[in-house]
C-alpha cells in the first residue's frame, strides 16, 4: 500500500500540538502568521493553516499573532474562525506568550517571525514547530532555533536540500 504523506505529515504535526498541554486541557496554539495582505497568496496562508488546525488538533485554542492584517482580511477571519483569538498589541502578545503551549510559526518565504520565535523560546522555553517555510542560505542563529523545534515541514524541495 502507497504512503499517504498527508497522513504522514498530519500525525506528527497533531501529536506534537496536541501534546503541548500534556492532556490537561485543550492545547493552546500561538499561530505566527498573516505576513502581509498585498496578494491573496499570502492571504491565504493564515486561514489554511487554521483549517488544518482545526482539522487535526480541532480542540486547539488557536491566538493569531499576525504581521499585518487589514480590516477586510480580519472580518474573513472573523467570520470563518469566530473562536480565533488575535493578538495584536504589546499586552495581548505578552498574554499570549504566557497562556499558549505552542508556538506555531506558518509558511512563508523563509523564518519570517524568527524574532518572535525566538523571544518565545527565551521568555517561555515551551514546545514549537514551523510549518511550511522555504529555505535558502541558513544562519547559525536560525539552524539552532530549527534544531530545538518538534517540527520543521518545508514547502519545497529547493529548501530540503
């Protein structure tokens, strides 16, 4: 029987999210995304990626900590994942760092909330993944934070090798 790599990349990915409350609650997801709003490529990134949390971690308390949303991209958001939370001042990011068990940095051209990331891991040393980023050149500084990860899915094979 043929590999379903959906299935292969799904159950990880789930466990390891699922994993992050150590089955006190339902885990809460930091979601790094909504890098801008200039074309509906990356558009699309933020609410895909909330399907796929919904499909395989449905549970999940999912926060938004976006670059950029404007007010259209917002209200499709709104009306399509009512239970989403958005963190998008100083305080809420700073709340959302001490509630969520992970921090889940989404596709992009390559590790764009790296910041983010890793004052996540400095100020909460809690579990996180990256999913579906390409990589060209990789800094020291960006391998380490590759390396502490429960995951790291690219979106290309230019990036794998």
């Amino acid at each position: 029987m043929p590999l379903d790599r959906r299935a292969f990349l799904a159950a990880p990915f789930a466990a390891a999210v699922a994993s992050a409350a150590e089955g006190k609650r339902p885990p809460r997801v930091l979601l790094r995304s909504s890098w801008q709003t200039v074309n509906i490529g990356d558009v699309a990134h933020t609410p895909g990626m909330l399907r796929l949390l919904a499909e395989h971690v449905p549970a999940a308390e999912v926060t938004l900590l976006p670059s950029k949303l404007e007010e259209r991209e917002t209200a499709m958001l709104r009306r399509n994942f009512p239970k989403l939370t958005v963190a998008d001042t100083r305080a809420a990011v700073a709340a959302a760092f001490d509630r969520c068990d992970f921090f889940l940095h989404g596709s992009g051209p390559s590790l764009v909330g790296q910041k983010q990331l890793a004052a996540w891991v400095e100020k909460s040393g809690k579990p996180y993944g990256v999913l579906g980023i390409t990589l060209g050149h990789i800094p020291d500084d960006t391998k380490r934070l590759l390396d502490g990860a429960k995951f790291v899915y690219l979106r290309d094979t230019l990036s794998v090798k």
